[in-house]
C-alpha cells in the first residue's frame, strides 16, 4: 500500500482505535507563539579586588544602570568568540580563549528569552578604554561590596552566585 501524505491518506490508514483522533487536539489549537532567545556575553573584569563595571547610556535597555560589559552573540558566532569581539569593541582589550572562564550562566526572561554567559577574565589586559562613548557614560571599577546605584537588576545576584561557585540560575520566571 503507497500512503501519501494528504489527510484523507491519513484518515485511510489502518490504525489502532482511538489513534486517528489522536492528533485533533493539536490541529485546533493556535500555533506556537515566535519564540525569540538571545544569547548574550558579560564579561566579569577584576582587578586589585574591584570589577569593572559600565554605564548604559543611549541602549534602550536599562539606560543610566551600571552593568557588566555585555553584548549579544551574534548569528554563527560562539558565545566566547562574542565576548571576544564585545571587549575589543567596547573596551578596546584584546582577550583570547585561554583568558576567558565560564563562571555563571543565567536563563534569563524578559520580554524574551535570554541564556546569559557570564565569563571571568583570568588575566590582566592592559589598558581598558570608552571605545564606545555613545553607548557608556563611563567604565569604573568598584568593589563588590560596595556597588554604584543603581546597577541593572541581576548583577548583584550573579556576583553573589559566582562567589558561591552556582553556576546555574533562573531569573524572572514566576514560581507558580
């Protein structure tokens, strides 16, 4: 017997009781709503004990909140490739594979999904500037303990997680 792939070849197939109907459920209900997941890079600079963090200005997100330096991967790109690229564009540091450690990774909802890669540099890089002056208000390093507000939303959360070595968290979920 040839079976095609039109419903009425479908309805025509000799099947268990209850098997055709199986499907019906599905058919009726709406399709699946577009997901959108981005990946995103920080990176956790240290330096004498201090991080370094940056000042959203001008981003559409989070404007004038002190944040990691961040980006999003890009198409094809690996997460640790982006974050290379990120620190060369906004810090101006030129960082390689082996100065780079995963420390947290953060699932992550917002008005999408986000899987945040959060990477400690393991190395000292030399001179950090402004490469992006319209996007940052400036670059400081400060103590854990004592941080600039306001800071975007999770960034004390994820030092707090990477401090007791969590490297797995859930962030704007409900807990229903």
């Amino acid at each position: 017997m040839k079976i095609g792939t039109s419903t009425q070849d479908l309805k025509n197939l000799p099947l268990m009781k209850g098997s055709k109907e199986a499907p019906d459920p599905y058919r009726s209900s709406p399709a699946p709503k577009n997901l959108s997941t981005s990946v995103n890079a920080y990176l956790i600079l240290k330096k004498h004990d201090k991080i370094l963090l940056l000042l959203r200005r001008n981003t559409g997100y989070l404007d004038e909140h002190w944040s990691f330096p961040a980006g999003h991967v890009e198409l094809g790109e690996s997460a640790t490739d982006g974050m290379i690229r990120e620190a060369k564009e906004e810090l101006g540091i030129t960082l390689s594979i082996e100065d780079l450690k995963v420390v947290h990774i953060m699932h992550r909802k917002t008005n999408r999904l986000n899987i945040d890669i959060f990477f400690e540099c393991i190395s000292d890089q030399g001179d950090i500037e402004n490469r992006e002056p319209e996007k940052c208000g400036g670059l400081e390093f400060f103590s854990p303990i004592s941080l600039p507000s306001p800071v975007v939303d999770y960034t004390i959360f994820v030092l707090k997680a990477v401090e007791e070595k969590r490297f797995y968290s859930e962030w704007g979920f409900s807990k229903a």
